[in-house]
C-alpha cells in the first residue's frame, strides 16, 4: 500500500517541477523514487521515510550546485543587471543627504546615489555603478590608475 502513496508523491512532485521549473521538487521527487523502490521490498514505512529524506537530501546538496551552475552558465544580463560595473558621467550633483543626484548612462539619465552616504560627487566627474537600489543607481568614483 505504501508504494502507491510513493507513486502518487513522485508525480506530484514531477508535476510541480514541471510546472515550475525551477530545481525545486526534483530533488525530492529522487527521494520518492528511492523510498517506492524500497517499498516494494519491504512495508516499513520507518524506513521508506528514512530512505526518502536521506536521499532527497543528499541529492539536494551534492546535485544541485553542478545543475544550478549547468542552467546558469548563459544567463545573459539584461535591462537594469546590465548596467552593474559600468561607467558614467556625473549630471548633477550627487548628495545622498539632500536627496540630489544624476549620472547618464548610456545616454539614458538615473537618479544616482553615492555608495558611501558622505561622499558628495560633482557634476563630470566618472563614476562605476555598483549596485541598484529600486531605481536609483548606487554609484562611487572612478579611482584613476597609476
């Protein structure tokens, strides 16, 4: 009896990785399998439940870093990641106390922010993009290299 509660959990799981797609109940749809595998050979449901976390987990944490890394390995940056490492031009004073600031970007103007809060960066000056926050650019000055 307990290899159609097996059975029933392995498709529900498939079904919702298929679903979702995304890595999420593979793990543990393996898992399933195992425990109906050993439940046609013994009816201990200790064991099947034994058998289903142990592999899930390991499957879990030894699977995943290789898969995840095989299904990201071309993720191209798009829209606003693209811009994280670039450069730009300073349009407006950037003060993150009185709230001020612009940078242009590839021809398109953001409202900019300094990374660190005291930093005040004048209009021409060359910044880097470190991170985005909502949808004001979190930027710093471009160190010159000796």
């Amino acid at each position: 009896m307990n290899s159609t509660y097996w059975l029933i959990a392995l498709a529900v799981l498939l079904l919702i990785e298929i679903i979702t797609l995304g890595l999420t109940t593979i793990w543990f749809a393996g898992g399933a399998l195992t425990a109906f595998l050993v439940s046609l050979v013994t009816n201990n449901l200790v064991l099947e439940l034994i058998i289903f976390f142990v592999v899930s987990f390991l499957l879990l944490i030894y699977t995943r870093p290789i898969a995840a890394r095989f299904f990201n390995a071309k993720k191209i940056k798009t829209n606003y990641e693209s811009l994280i490492g670039r450069e730009g031009k300073v349009i407006e004073r950037i003060d993150n106390f009185n709230s001020s600031g612009q940078v242009v970007v590839g021809g398109q103007e953001w409202t900019a922010r300094a990374v660190d809060d005291r930093a005040i960066i004048e209009p021409e000056q060359k910044v880097i993009i470190r991170s985005i926050a909502g949808v004001k650019l979190m930027v710093e000055v471009e160190k010159e290299e000796i």
